[in-house]
C-alpha cells in the first residue's frame, strides 16, 4: 500500500463503557471526585443520563448506565460473561463512507445506538467500534 492511499489512521480519543445504574453514583464519584476528571451527564433521551469523563488533551469516554451491562464480579478473574459488554472503540480515518463500504462489503454488522447519529460495527467476538472523520468533534 502507497503512503498516498487511504487508510484508517488512528485509534479514537473516546471509548464508551456499559455500567450498571446502581452504580451510577460511585462511579461518578471516583472519575470526578477521586481522579479530578471533568464529569458531566449529557441527555440523549435515554433511560439514564451518558456520563462523559474527559480529559485535558481532548480525550474522553462515555458510560451509559444500563441494566445490560454486567454487575460486579467481587474482584474476580474477567471472563466472557463479564467482559461482554466491554469498551467501545473509534478509529479516525480520512475516508469514513469508503471504510464503511468496505466493512459492509465484507459483512460485517452494523447498528445504530439510540443515544448516537453514528453508525456502529461489531467485529467479530464482538468488540462495537465506530469510524469517525480525523477532524470530527463533538459527543
């Protein structure tokens, strides 16, 4: 592959996390009170507010606090059961139609998520991962 192609160029500066509602408080807590991160509830119209941490250099991560996700294992090994609803991932890219063509080409899944505009994909085993412009910036 020419330098001059289009490629994905780099991991995302967000993740999004699935946490369970009771946890919501402490959860909030240890980001914003324990760790000094800017945490604010955004309204998408779900269930719970999405908490977003970010941080100094523009990076962030989402929690949407769902019944989905999984509950505490008591400090335990991860394992499939747990690790289910793990992160989600954006790549930038200076081609998103392109790439997402591609990824539809080969069958990969796609879905929307009611508190998003994007369009997400599920790898196989799982891992949602979304493609997003090197020059997007919002939620």
């Amino acid at each position: 592959m020419s330098t001059t192609e289009q490629r994905i160029t780099a991991l995302g500066a967000r993740v999004h996390l699935f946490v369970r509602p009771e946890e919501s408080e402490r959860f909030t807590a240890l980001f914003r009170d324990v760790l000094g991160c800017d945490a604010i509830e955004l309204d998408f119209g779900l269930p719970f507010p999405i908490l977003l941490v970010s941080f100094r250099d523009g990076s962030a991560f989402s929690v949407e606090f769902s019944d989905l996700a999984p509950g505490d294992n008591g400090g335990g090994a991860v394992d499939d059961t747990t690790a289910f609803r793990g992160a989600w991932i954006e790549f930038r890219t200076t081609d998103v139609a392109g790439y997402q063509q591609k990824l539809r080409a080969a069958g990969i899944p796609e879905f929307r998520h009611p508190g998003s505009n994007h369009i997400y994909f599920s790898a196989p085993g799982g891992q949602v991962f979304r493609l997003l412009d090197v020059s997007y910036v919002g939620p």
